[in-house]
C-alpha cells in the first residue's frame, strides 16, 4: 500500500455531509453551535451570564447613555415612523371593544388594582413612603386636609424636617429623664 493522503473527515452529525479539519472535534461549526444551542444546561448558563453582565452598574450606565443619546438625536423620519405606529396600534389594537373589555377586566384583579394604586400614589404622593400609605388615607378619610395629614405623618418619615424634629424632641426627653432621676437620687 502506498502512503495515500487520509481520507477526509465528515461531520459525525446525522444528515450532514461538510468536511471537517483534521484537529475538529467531530462536527462542522454550525452543527456543533446548534448542538450546544439545544443543551438546555448551557443555554441557561448563557442567559445567566447574559443576565449579569446587563445587571452591571457600568453596562446599564452606558446603554441607557446610548438610549438618551439616540432618543435627542432621533432622524425625523425614524420619530415619524414611530408616531404613524403608535396611531396604527391605538386604531388597531387599543381601542377595539375586545381590548378595552380586557384591559376592564384586568382591572378589576386585585394585584393589578394594587399595582396601579401604588404608582398614582408615587406620582401625586411621591413624599409619602408605602408603608404609610394606609396610614394617610385613614386620615384624609377621616376629614383632614391633605396639607394637614402630610404635616401628621412627616415626623414618621426620616430625612424630612418633622422627623428630625422628633428624633431631638426624644433625646431631650431621655437627657431631662435622666437628670431628674439622677437629682432625685441624690438626696
Ligand atoms: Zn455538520
């Protein structure tokens, strides 16, 4: 037998017939990604890294620089083409009846309630914290004004003028506690 070239190698994957290098691992470059793309486990490792490298601070930071950026400088042709389908998914899909019934119904769920009760009050109420949210409509409920039951509930609000106010007013309560009882012990 003569010294003959070798014979070439073929991807091992069934059905396909491209030929593979002599270092290649057993399959041609598209069949190998289309094997690893099916691994569940790997594509779950893929999302996971995909997932924290957008959670860094610098990623975000930067894309949302690049989302500021494109929004000022936007072609008017491309601000135009956004307008025209924005009034297409209004005429289209918005406001047929079949969507407005199922945005009323959406509605009436609980959690959705909460959720869009929650963000009204972070709109008109952006002082009052959620924890105290319950707390402010018992009192306007009750009849005070809204000036009156914010001045109510800022002492509970750390950072604002009230809360401070209070923190001062209790350390010198304890200090004028302290002094009497010391002078009563005294004699
Ligand atoms: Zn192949």
């Amino acid at each position: 037998m003569s010294a003959s070239a070798p014979a070439p190698r073929i991807c091992l994957e069934e059905g396909c017939t491209v030929a593979i290098s002599r270092t290649s691992k057993g399959r041609c470059k598209p069949c190998a990604l289309k094997r690893l793309y099916n691994d569940p486990a790997i594509r779950d490792r893929c999302a996971a890294a995909r997932a924290a490298y957008h959670a860094r601070p610098e990623v975000k930071e930067a894309n949302r620089a690049r989302m500021a950026d494109f929004m000022v400088n936007m072609p008017e042709a491309e601000r135009e083409r956004r307008r025209e389908h924005g009034r297409k998914m209004v005429a289209t899909r918005l406001h047929t009846p079949e969507a407005q019934a199922k945005a009323l119904a959406a509605r009436s769920v609980p959690e959705v309630k909460a959720r869009r009760a929650r963000s009204i009050t972070r709109t008109w109420l952006p002082w009052l914290p959620d924890d105290l949210v319950e707390a402010y409509r018992a009192l306007t409920r009750s009849g005070l004004s809204a000036a009156d039951a914010r001045a109510a509930l800022e002492p509970e609000i750390p950072g604002t003028a009230a809360h401070t106010a209070r923190v001062l007013a209790n350390v010198r309560d304890a200090q004028r506690i302290r002094r009497e009882r010391d002078q009563a012990s005294a004699y």
